[in-house]
C-alpha cells in the first residue's frame, strides 16, 4: 500500500488543479521558504480527517480555502482527493485503488466521499485505522511536532505508540461500550425506579384485587345458592298449583246448586201468590246482587290474569346469546344514571373532603398551639428540675471536693518529708561532682598547653612547607619555561630539511651553515640578517672543490648554494666615516678565518643605519653603498627591498638558546633541591600533623570528661532546684487547697440554702385538652383518609360507569343484529299480547259495569226492603230453605273464589319466580330447574381441595344447609364491603408490567454484564497490544539512538510498569561525552535528532505504508544528517516516505522530486522529476 496520487484544487495556495504522481520510495517536496511546500503536508493530513484548524496552521478550517491575491479572486471551496495503490489488500476494501476525497464549502458544509461515494468522516477514520493510520495522524511529522514530541508529557507519548500499534480503535471500542454502559445504567435506574413504583403500587393493588378475587367468589357461592333456592321455590311452587283442585269442576257444582236454587224459587213463585210476588223481587234482586258481585270478582281476576299474561307475553319467548339492545341501552342509561349520580357523590365527597381538611387544619393549628403551651410547660418544671438537679450535684459536688481535699492534704504531708530528704541527698551529690570538674579543669589546663604547642609546631611545619613547596613550584615553574623555550628556540633556530640533508653526506671541507658558523652583536640580528641576505642561508666550503664535490653529490634539479671560504684581504670603505651608522663587518664575524674573510668580502660596501633617512643622506654621497636599517630595509641606489627576517629570528633564535642552554643546569639542580627540601618539610609536617592530632584528641576527652562532669554537677544542681520547686509547689498546693475547701464550704452552703428555698416541681402538666385535641386531630385524620378513600372510590367509580356505559352501548350495537332475527317471532307474542290485552280490557269494564249494576242493586234491595221483610213473613218457611240452599252456594262460591284466587297467587308466584330466574340468574325457569334443582347435587365450596382439580366435592341438596350457605354469603359480602370490580384485572396488568420490567432488567444487567466482559477483554488485548508494541519500540529506539548518536546511550522506559492500561512512556537520552539525561538540557540539533529517534522507533516497529517528514533535518549538521539520511533509507524498504526539505543531500537520495514554486500571482505551481529514471539515463 503506497499513496499514488494527490489532488489539490482551492487548497490554500494552491488555487488551481494540481497534480502530485507519487511512488514508492522517498519523494522529497523542495522550493523557496513561503513557495507552499508544507501546504502538501496539510493538504494530506486534511483528505485524511484532520479537524483541527491549529494543526494546519490556522486559525479556523475556513482558512484553508484560497483566500485570493491581488491577481486572482478568492475561490469558494476546497477539494483535496487522495488516491491509494491497495493491491496489498492493507484497506479492508474490494478495490486495489481507494480515492478518499473531502471538499469544504466556504458556507461551511463539508463532505466526505470513497471512490465517488458519500462517506461520514467515521468511515474514513475507521477505514484508515485498519491500515494503522490513526486520527492522530502519528505518521505526519509537520512542522513544529518534533517539540511536540519532546515537550509531550508520558501519556501523550504512549497516545502516539498506541496509534501506531493500532489501539486507537479498541479504545474507541471501549469508549463506546463504556458509553452503552452509561446508557445503560441509566435505563436500569429509570427501570428500576419504575418497578419500585409498581411494586409499591402493586401492594394495595394486590389487596384490593384479592378482596375483588374474595368478593367474585363469594358472590358466586351466593349466585349458586340463590339460584338453587330459586329453583326449589319454582319446583315446590309448580308442585302446589298442581296439587290445587280443578276449577271448572267446581264451577259446575255451583252452577247445579244454582239450578236447584233456580227451581226452588221457581216452585215458590208458583206456588205463591202474588202476595209473595215482593218477596220473589226481594229475592230476584239479593241473588242477582250476589251473582253481580261474583261476576264482578271474576272480573278483575281476570283482568288481573290478561295483565299478567300480557306481560309475560310481552317478554320475549326467546333470549338472546346477550343483553337486548334495549335492555343494553337502558342499562346505559341507568349507568348514566347512576354516572350522574357517581359525579355527584364525587363532588359532595371531594367537598366533605375539603371540609374535613379545613376542620383537621383548624384542630392542627389548636393542637400546635396545645403542645407549643404543653411543651411550655414541660420546659417550666424541666427547669425547675434542672436548677434543683444543679443545686444537688453542687452540694455533692462540694461534698465530693472537700473529701479530695482532705485525701490531698492528708498524703501531702508524708510526700514534703521525702522531698527534702531527697534535697539534702542531692545538694550532697551536687558538690561531689562540682569537686570532680574543678579536678577535670586544672588537668585541662596542661592539655591546651601541650595542644596549643603542638598546634604552633604544625603552623610552622606547615608554613616552611608552603614556602619550599613555593620555591620548588617556582624552579620546576622556571624549569619547565625553560625546557619550551629552548624546545621552542631549537624550532626556530632549526635548518630546513634540505640542509640538513645536504650536511648529512659528510663531504670534506663543508663544515656547516653559514648563519651556524656567525657571531653577530646583539640587537643587529635583523639588520645583519638583511645584509646577509640569502649568504647566510649557504652552506660553507673550505675550497672550491669541496663546493663542487658537494654538487656533484646532488640531483641536477636541486638548488645548492655554497660559500667559498677566502684567506685575501678586500678593501672597503673603512675609513668612511657614517653619520649614524657602522659598518656591517663590524657587527658580523665568525671564528673561521676563511670565513670571515669572505664577510668583508661580501659586507664590504654595506653600511648598517638606524633608519631610512640616514640611508638615503649616505646614499647622495656614496651611491655605491648599500644601507640597510636596524629594521631591516636594505637601501641601494637602485634598489629598495626587505628581507632577512627570518634570518635575523633565527639567529635572535640561536643567541637566546645558547644563554638559556647555559642557564638551564642550574635550574635543574636548584629545582631538584627544592623538591628534595618539600619532601622532608612534608614528612616533618605529616608528623606536626600527627602530634597535634593525638593532642586534640587528648583534649577532646579532657572535654568530654569535662562536660559529662560539669553536666553531672548542673544535673545535680537542676534536681535539687526540681525538688525545692516541687517543695514550693507542694506549699503552694497547700495553700490553694485550703482556699479550695473554704470555697467548697461556702458553694456547699449556698446550695443548701438554695436547695432549701426552692419550690416543690409537679410531676407533669395536665395534657388533658391535648390529648383531646389529638384524638380529635386523630379522628378527623382517619375520617379525611377515609373520606380521600371515598373520594377516591367516587373517582373510579365515575370512571368505571363510564368505562361501563361505552361497553354497554358497543354490546348493545352487537345485539342489534341478533335481535332482527328474532322479531319475526316476537310479533306473534306481541298479537297474542295485544288480544289478551284487548280482552283484560273488556273485562276491566264488564268489571266497571258489573259494580255500577251491583250499586244499582243494592239500592233497589233498599228499597224493596220493607216489601221483603213482609215477603218473609209470608214466606218464613220457604225463605228458611231457600237460605240454606244460598248458603250452599255462598259455600259453593267462596270455595270456588278461594281455589281460583289461590290457584292465581299460585301462577303469579311462578311467574314472579320465573322473571326473577330471567333477571337474577339469566335463565328460564325450566333452564335453572334443569341446572340447579333440587334433583341436583350441591357443591361443597367450603371443602379443602387441591388447585389441579377440576371440580369441587358435591353433596346432596338439603334446603336449610343451602339458606345457610345463603346467609354464610351474605354476611360475607358485608365484610367485604366495597370493592373496585377493575382491581383484579389492574392487578393483574399491573403484575404483568413488572414482570415484563423485571424481565428487562434482567436483559439490561446481561448485557451490561456482557459489556463489561467486552470491556475486560479490550483492556487484556490493549494491555497485550501495547506491551508488544512498547517492547519493540524500546528496542527500536536503543538501536537507532546509538546509530544516531555514537557511543550514546537512550532508551524508553514506563512511568507505571504494573499499569499497562494507564502507563505512560518516559524518554532518557545521554549523547556520548556528556552526563545529562534530561532532554530540556540538550542542543537544538540533538533534541531534534531524540525527537526523531523516538518517531523512527515507532515508525520501525510498527511500520505504516507511508511517512511524512516536513522539514525535520534542517537543523541538524552534516554528520548527523548522514545518520539520519541512512535511517530514512532503512524506512524507504518498507514504506514511502514524502520529505519536505531544503537539504541537498536529502533531495540526493530521493526517487522523485517535486519543486514548489510561487509567482507574483501568490498560486503555488509544482514541478517534477523522477531521479530514478535520470540516474538510469545517466
């Protein structure tokens, strides 16, 4: 993996589309300083994800859009598009080129894209962390990061270790599974907090719904025993208006006996006279009274039964699977009803509410003012407890003190008569010691003594020394001088090599140089040096042949210059006399006679003066002279020239070497005496040393005897000065415990007196009003609960009807249909019905007429009263029979009327029993006589069964167990009292939401449980990864610190080895030659180079595909950049390293190379060439 290609369009300075082909190996960016060049290192740190301004060397992200020159107008975006070679497969991505593109709009917006696709800033990241390149960005060395890296602390170092280890992305794991864990947390507590709050509802929830539960199953023991009373009232019922007589039978009879009365009256009528013709009316009119009446009885039963039937007609023969519509909606109505009603016990209860509160307020603020006058009291008789509960524990208080005090002084006495025992015993001890030290300080005496004397022999030995080894110091000083000097003079007075070679052949009559063999007067070397000139520099010959054997004993090309030693006398000038100067030959001799002839031979003409004034006042009288100053000018008539310096030091050289050759034996012996004297003053002084010491420490014990004496004598004397204090204190102690018992006395007495004079204390305040006051508070407590009960009930009551209410109407609509079926057959029950009820009609106003004619009647029988009393009495006997046979019919009629009216109390009974059976239980009589008659076995509910069984134990029916049963249930219900019917089915909601809850806690706790193993398991892996990666980098860095800096040593240590997880990463570096670690105390170059040893290190344990170094050797010295170029070239096999540089021989190893350039137009412009192909030409 490599990058391939860079895109720049709009980015900074570079405003139009560039272009950058890059390949494997080192690329090296160069141009001018402000051309651009580090703008490619921002543009791809920028394509990569950078999101920090600062980092690029700005002050927001909006500067990295060209901004315009005074040429060229600003642009209104960005685009930067890095193209990636991923045959390597080092991108998890099917594609071998991967084109990472970012654009940013002026306006602000941004955008991402892969190969052309929109991308989020995260897939970017996370694409490029799999290749090892973190957001960090670690493989950019900009600008400026070299003392980043140096000035990081540990934990930013381990940062950039563990990005290029890859870590980042199992941090970023654990930081997003750290977060769920957070999320997750706080979804437990709210879960938590929820399923507390349904737990605490669920208690009263949970007993409401058991009493509800109690109550379904009471009110089912109570609907099958009243079911089963029913059922035996309708069977026992039906059983009696069977065994009632038939009426028509009874009829007849009465009807027969009506005949014979018929015929009875008929055979008196006929038998009578007119005279009983009243009589015969009387009775006409009694018995057609009586038959109206009978008639009119059968009327309204009948009419009663045609009422009865109509309303049984009316009920329709067959039930509906549920409620009529009708029936629904009149219940909803009758819901609505009672809804109306609910709201408005709602509001009187919410109102009695209210007003039981103001009244609890009220008793509250009364009971606050109670206790606030209760607490009063109470604190009143505290009090008065308090005070007299502190006068008794003074007195006891005085009391105990004055026991102390006597126990005190009473063991005082004993202990101040062995106090001044031990005085006299210490006073005693305290003179035998200051006898002791006075002994000690004479014998001290005599010890300065001997140490003063053996200190003033010291001082002398040692002054003696010094001066010796002053004086040996100065000779070996003057010695050593000397020994340069003559070593430095034998350096200047030396022959050049060429000479000496010369003299080495040994030849006959070549005695040496001719400067060697001169004498010249002391302060006219220089000046004889110059008249010489290049003479003295010759070698010198007795004879020519010695001259020319040494010629001959030379290379032809080599220069020899010999002077001819001469024994003729050649005239000069001297008896010239010079003004302010001498002749030369007089300052210049030689021993040899030949030599010397041949001086005045040469110097003959030469005069030496002492400046160029006087040379050139002699040349205008001798302009054959030759004049050479004391500073070495040499001066003819024709010529002007210095020369001879060398000469002239040289022989300077030589005289000086001579005297200090002289002078040195003398120094050697003086100096070698004075170092013989150092070492016995040295000796004699080690042993003044030794003698004073063994005196010190002669006086150093005198001293310590001396003090530990003095100390025993001032101990002795501090504990005599203890003891008399401690006799003081004891009169002291004496003296305040007697003021301490008459202060006791006189607290004791105060008490007493005050104990005496203080008022009896009550027991306790009367709490009687209190107390009523708090039932009050109490019960109205109790009575506002239990009115918020009730409010409370009102409100579910409200909501329960009119729950009940839409229920009831939405069934209604369902039985609407049902009920279309059945009016087919309804319609002939209700023509039946309305037959009947025409007929019950009829017979309520035959009923009518049959009263009006009985009203009629019985006036006529008033009035034909008196004529019946005269027709009894005509006919007493015939009356006598016909009442007996009218009371047979009389019989005969009341038994009939009595079996009818019973037989109809019979038929209504059934009936009412039947309307009940169809109201109460929701059966027909038949159906509940089937189900629940006394044929049938009862169930026992009281027995103790298990909960698998399917049905309860049975038992026969008996009557009286099953009333009692009834009225068992009954009383029960009472118990119970009210109960919310939705409880159960709350409850049971309610209960299912917890466990659901529960279920999710659960859930949520596996989870996080789970997260936290995922946790410990990337930490264990960050440990592993990071250890890995930080023994490696270690390694790395020892061995690249020693090849950057040669004999020095560097190494990477952890601040917290036993914390791999928080470890940080510490830096010791010690170049060769010097001792500090500290990087802060380095050179500029050498911190640079540590900077980039430590990145190097990274870069070659864990390698990334390419590097990027901006700039990072510009201050480092050509050997130091030798070393580092090598290790650029050690990268270079196993990634592409991009290198902004100004260094030449950085740009030299490079394979291609990218020149940046600005014109006037401020727009950066790039040129390439590939140097791999140039050197391949080449």
């Amino acid at each position: 993996m490599f990058l391939k290609t860079l895109s720049m369009r709009g980015f900074k300075s570079f405003a139009s589309a560039t272009r950058l082909e890059l390949e494997p190996g080192i690329t090296c960016v160069v141009g001018p300083n402000g051309s651009g060049k580090s703008n490619v290192v921002d543009a791809l740190a920028w394509v990569m994800g950078e999101q920090g301004a600062k980092n690029l060397r700005g002050g927001k992200m909006e500067d990295v859009i060209f901004a315009g020159t005074s040429k060229r107008q600003a642009l209104g975006r960005a685009e930067v598009s890095l193209t990636i070679d991923n045959t390597d497969g080092a991108i998890p991505i099917d594609y071998t080129e991967v084109t990472i593109s970012r654009t940013l709009f002026r306006s602000g917006g941004s955008e991402y894209a892969v190969n052309g696709a929109p991308a989020r800033l995260l897939d970017i990241q996370e694409l490029l962390s799999d290749s090892g390149l973190g957001k960090e960005m670690h493989v950019i060395v900009g600008q400026g990061q070299l003392d980043q890296v140096l000035h990081a602390d540990p934990f930013e170092r381990r940062g950039i270790i563990e990005e290029a280890a890859g870590v980042l992305k199992h941090r970023r794991r654990k930081e997003k599974a750290v977060r769920k864990l957070n999320g997750l947390q706080t979804n437990l507590d709210r879960l938590q907090d929820l399923r507390a709050e349904l737990a605490r509802q669920l208690g009263p929830l949970g007993r409401q719904a058991r009493a509800a539960q109690r109550a379904a199953t009471v009110q089912a023991e109570l609907r099958d025993a009243n079911a089963r009373l029913l059922a035996d009232d309708i069977v026992q019922t039906e059983a009696a208006l069977q065994n009632t007589g038939d009426a028509h039978t009874e009829s007849q009879q009465r009807q027969h006996l009506e005949a014979r009365i018929a015929q009875l009256e008929e055979e008196i009528s006929e038998a009578r006279t007119a005279a009983v013709k009243a009589e015969e009316e009387h009775d006409r009119l009694s018995q057609l009274l009586r038959r109206v009446g009978q008639a009119a009885t059968r009327a309204k039963a009948a009419a009663g039964r045609a009422r009865d039937r109509v309303e049984f007609l009316r009920t329709p023969a067959q039930k509906l699977s549920g409620d009529e519509p009708e029936a629904l909606l009149e219940r909803a109505e009758h819901f609505r009803g009672e809804l109306s009603d609910a709201e408005d016990q709602q509001s009187k209860r919410a109102q009695s509410l209210e007003e039981l509160a103001q009244t609890r307020s009220e008793i509250s603020g009364k009971l606050e003012q109670a206790e606030a006058a209760l607490k009063a009291a109470r604190a009143e008789i505290a009090e008065k407890v308090r005070i007299r509960a502190g006068l008794e524990s003074d007195v006891e208080t005085a009391n105990r003190a004055l026991e102390g005090i006597a126990r005190e002084k009473a063991d005082a006495a004993p202990a101040r008569d062995k106090l001044l025992a031990d005085i006299e015993a210490a006073r005693a001890e305290a003179q035998r010691a200051e006898a002791a030290a006075a002994e000690l300080e004479g014998d001290q005496t005599g010890i300065d003594d001997t140490v003063k004397a053996a200190a003033d022999a010291t001082a002398q030995a040692q002054k003696a020394f010094d001066e010796a080894s002053a004086r040996s110091a100065e000779l070996t000083g003057q010695l050593r001088k000397t020994e340069a000097r003559i070593e430095a003079l034998q350096l200047s007075a030396s022959h050049s090599a060429s000479a000496e070679d010369l003299l080495a052949l040994e030849i006959d009559g070549v005695t040496g140089r001719v400067e060697d063999l001169l004498e010249i007067e002391a302060g006219f070397e220089t000046a004889a040096a110059a008249a010489l000139g290049p003479f003295a520099q010759a070698l010198f010959a007795s004879s020519h042949a010695a001259g020319l054997a040494l010629l001959d004993s030379t290379d032809d090309g080599a220069d020899v210059d010999t002077v001819i030693g001469s024994t003729a006398q050649t005239s000069g000038p001297e008896a010239l006399e010079v003004s302010g100067g001498r002749r030369a030959v007089d300052v210049v001799a030689s021993t040899d006679p030949a030599l010397h002839a041949a001086l005045r031979s040469v110097l003959s003409h030469t005069v030496i003066v002492d400046d160029s004034d006087a040379a050139l006042a002699l040349l205008e009288d001798h302009p054959d002279l030759t004049c050479v100053t004391r500073a070495g000018t040499v001066i003819e008539a024709h010529r002007v020239r210095r020369s001879g310096r060398a000469e002239a030091a040289r022989a300077e050289a030589r005289n000086a070497l001579a005297e200090a050759q002289a002078g040195i034996g003398d120094l050697t012996r003086a100096a070698a005496d004075a170092s013989s004297e150092v070492e016995k003053l040295r000796e004699a002084l080690r042993t003044a040393r030794s003698d004073e010491q063994q005196a010190q420490e002669a006086r150093r014990d005198a001293e310590a005897q001396g003090i530990r004496a003095q100390g025993s004598v001032t101990a002795a004397k501090e504990r005599v000065q203890l003891l008399e204090a401690e006799i003081e204190r004891l009169d002291a102690r004496s003296a305040q415990l007697e003021e301490r018992r008459a202060q006791a006395e006189e607290q004791r007495d105060k008490a007493q007196a005050a104990l005496a004079g203080l008022d009896s204390v009550d027991a306790e305040p009367d709490t009687e009003d209190r107390d009523r006051l708090a039932q009050e508070h109490s019960q109205l407590g109790e009575e506002v609960m239990e009115a918020r009960i009730a409010a409370r009930s009102a409100d579910d009551r409200v909501r329960f009807l009119a729950d009940r209410i839409d229920s009831l109407r939405r069934k209604a609509r369902a039985q609407q249909a049902e009920r279309e079926r059945l009016q087919r057959e309804e319609q002939a029950r209700r023509l039946l019905a309305d037959r009947t009820e025409a007929a019950g009609a009829i017979a309520v106003e035959l009923a009518e007429h049959l009263a009006e004619r009985e009203k009629n009647a019985e006036a006529e029988h008033a009035r034909l009263q008196s004529s019946r009393a005269e027709a009894n009495q005509r006919a007493e006997k015939l009356r006598e029979s016909l009442e007996e046979l009218r009371g047979e019919s009389a019989k005969l009629a009341e038994a009939e009327h009595a079996a009818a009216l019973k037989r109809e109390r019979f038929v209504l009974k059934l009936e009412e029993l039947s309307r009940r059976a169809e109201q109460e239980i929701g059966l027909a009589a038949q159906n509940l006589v089937e189900q629940f008659g006394p044929h049938l076995d009862v169930p026992d509910f009281s027995a103790d069964v298990d909960s698998d069984a399917d049905e309860l134990p049975t038992r026969p029916f008996v009557r009286a167990e099953v009333e009692a049963a009834q009225k068992k249930a009954e009383r029960e219900m009472k118990r119970i009292g009210k109960v919310n019917p939705l409880a159960l089915e709350e409850f049971t909601a309610l209960q299912e939401r917890h466990d659901y809850l529960e279920k999710q806690i659960n859930d949520i706790e596996e989870t996080r449980e789970d997260l936290r193993g995922m946790v410990s398991q990337i930490d264990e892996l960050v440990k592993e990864v990071f250890a890995e990666a930080f023994a490696d980098t270690a390694r790395e860095f020892t061995d690249i610190f020693s090849r950057l800096f040669p004999g020095g040593e560097g190494s990477l240590s952890l601040t917290d080895p036993d914390d791999m997880l928080t470890t940080g990463v510490e830096v010791f570096a010690r170049p060769a030659g010097k001792r500090v670690r500290r990087l802060s105390l380095l050179s500029g170059g050498e911190r640079s180079l540590v900077a980039v040893a430590i990145l190097v290190a990274i870069f070659k344990a864990r390698p990334s595909p390419f590097y990027v170094m901006d700039e990072v050797e510009a201050a480092l010295d050509d050997a130091n950049l030798t070393r580092l170029l090598g290790v650029f070239k050690e990268l270079q096999e196993s990634s592409q390293l991009i290198v902004i540089t100004h260094q030449k021989r950085t740009m030299e190893i490079a394979d291609a190379l990218y020149g940046v350039t600005m014109g006037g137009d401020g727009i950066s412009k790039v040129v390439s060439q590939r140097l791999a192909d140039s050197r391949r030409g080449e």
